[in-house]
C-alpha cells in the first residue's frame, strides 16, 4: 500500500474515533442533549414534598437528638434564634434543633475523652492530661457552630448569585401575561434549578400558597427563610407593588436591572480585592525563591573567596 495512503487512512481513523468518543461523552453527560430528558415523569420519579420530615433512622442520630433534647435551650427566645439559623442553612426539620445542640454535647465529651484513651491505648500517660482534654472538648463543642456558620454563609452566597437570574426569568413570565402565583410556579418547575436553594425556598412557598397562607405572609417568612438582604428588598417590593397595585411586571423589570448591577458591582470589587490578596502568597512562597536565585551565585563566590583565603 502507498505510505501516503497509510497515513491518510491512520488519520482519518483517529479523527473518526476521537470524534465517536466525544460525542458519546457529551450524550452522555450533557443535560442538554440527554436522552432521558424526553421521557416524561413517573410518580416513582417525584420527590418528596419538601414539608415531610422523615424521623432519624440511625441510632446515632437517635442518640443525639436525645442528647439535645435535655440540653436545648428553654428560652423561647434562644430557640427561635436557633431555629433561624437553622432555616438559614436549610435545616427546616422539627428536629433539626435537637440534633445541632446533641451534636455538640456530644462531640465535646467524645473529644475530650479521646485524649485520654489514647494514651491508654499507648500504655504511656499524655502529656497535660488535663488542659489536652479541656481543649479537645473546647474545639468540639465549637466545631458545630463553625460548620453550621459556614453553611449559612456559603447558602446566602447561593442564594445571592442566583436571584438575579431569578429575577429575569420571573420578569419574562410576568411580561408574557401569567400570573405572579404561575410565574413562581413556572420558575418552580424548572429542572435545571431543582438543587438550587433559592428554588427549594420558593417551592416552599408555592407549597404555603397552596395550603391557604395568605400570599403577603408567605413572602415574608419566605424573604425570613434567606437571611439575605437582596431578597429582603425584593420581599418588600413585591408587598408594596401588590399593596398599591401598580404594575408587576414594571416593578420585576426595574429590580431585575438592579440586581444585575449589584452583582456586577460585587464581581468587580473581588476582582479589584485579588491583587490584595495575592501580596501575602506572593511574600511568603515567590520573595525567598527570588532571593535565593538572585543571590545564591553571588553567597557561593563569596564562600569560595573566603575559602581560598583561609588556605
């Protein structure tokens, strides 16, 4: 066979096969270009309604909410603060507040306890046998009101970076000649946004609509549920704007222009925050490697220099 034939015949089958390969990868993970996204949906397919709670099943789980039961906080007050916190990070569960305040009785003790048995386990006494548990039970305690903070935190930030688009699409319903409650429940259905908090707590909602909530009441324990400015401010124009009744659809267009400003501002300012945040990592790991390359040639001319004058 002519090698330039051989070679063409190489290429063009490495071509093919790079390209059958792609393809299959992206029908098969590309939500666009899905297959199963053409079938309808079962009844077996639905999910749960978001307002059942299932009970713990583990016995760990059993143990702690039992925990934190006797350990809860009695004031109504405390609870209720504990319990927006809670909703903040989406643990809406009536018992989600037993399990937090058990978690960390719980943890402090087997933290504490663990120092010690270590040094059994080594058959030698721990150093500080003492002040090593008292720390160990301090960090343990703590470490759940540090991991619920962060969740809080990183929630809002969903929340926040997803409003907007929110917004727009709710903007374009509106503006199409649906209703509010159709354009929510529209929004709702999408499947794109099903693990998006945002989503959950607006499906929360339409589900409070739904069982006879007055409207005004549900968008308020809705904006109450984010802990987020911005959907504080949304909450009350929406309120206003069907108090006054002025034009929905307006007032959706004009707030949805805003809320793309304001992410845009926060983008920018990260962005003008990176090169200060860069000087630490660029003193600590760039500055030595730096010195080192600029002055090691010199640093060893002088040594041999010194060297030779000792001889």
């Amino acid at each position: 066979m002519d090698p330039t034939i051989a070679v063409a015949l190489t290429a063009f089958t490495i071509v093919a096969a790079t390209v059958a390969i792609a393809g299959a990868a992206a029908f098969r993970l590309l939500p666009g270009i899905r297959r199963d996204r053409l079938v309808p949906e079962t009844a077996s397919d639905r999910r749960d309604s978001i307002l059942r709670w299932s009970a713990p099943q583990a016995w760990w789980q059993r143990f702690v909410e039992a925990v934190g039961r006797r350990t809860a906080p009695r004031e109504a007050g405390n609870i209720s603060k504990l319990r927006q916190r809670l909703g903040w990070a989406g643990y809406h569960a009536p018992h989600a507040a037993a399990i937090y305040t058990g978690s960390r009785f719980v943890l402090a003790i087997v933290l504490g306890v663990l120092y010690p048995l270590s040094g059994l386990v080594l058959g030698q006494a721990m150093p500080n046998t003492l002040l090593g548990s008292l720390a160990l039970a301090y960090i343990g305690f703590w470490l759940p009101a540090v991991f619920l903070r962060r969740v809080i935190s990183n929630r809002q930030d969903e929340i926040t970076r997803s409003l907007p688009d929110f917004l727009d699409l709710l903007t374009v319903c509106v503006e199409a000649g649906m209703s509010f409650d159709a354009a929510l429940a529209r929004i709702s259905e999408q499947p794109e946004a099903r693990e998006s908090a945002l989503h959950q707590e607006i499906v929360r909602m339409n589900l409070e609509v739904g069982a006879g909530r007055p409207r005004v009441e549900a968008l308020r324990a809705f904006g109450a549920r984010c802990g987020v400015q911005d959907v504080t401010t949304m909450v009350s124009v929406f309120v206003q704007t069907e108090k006054l009744g002025t034009s929905m659809g307006r007032a959706l267009r004009v707030h949805s222009d805003t809320a793309r400003t304001q992410r845009r501002h926060r983008l920018e300012s990260q962005a003008y925050l990176a090169p200060l945040k860069m000087i630490f990592p660029t003193i600590i790991f760039l500055t030595p490697a730096f010195f080192l390359v600029a002055l090691a040639p010199s640093l060893l001319g002088f040594l041999a220099v010194m060297g030779s004058m000792g001889k």
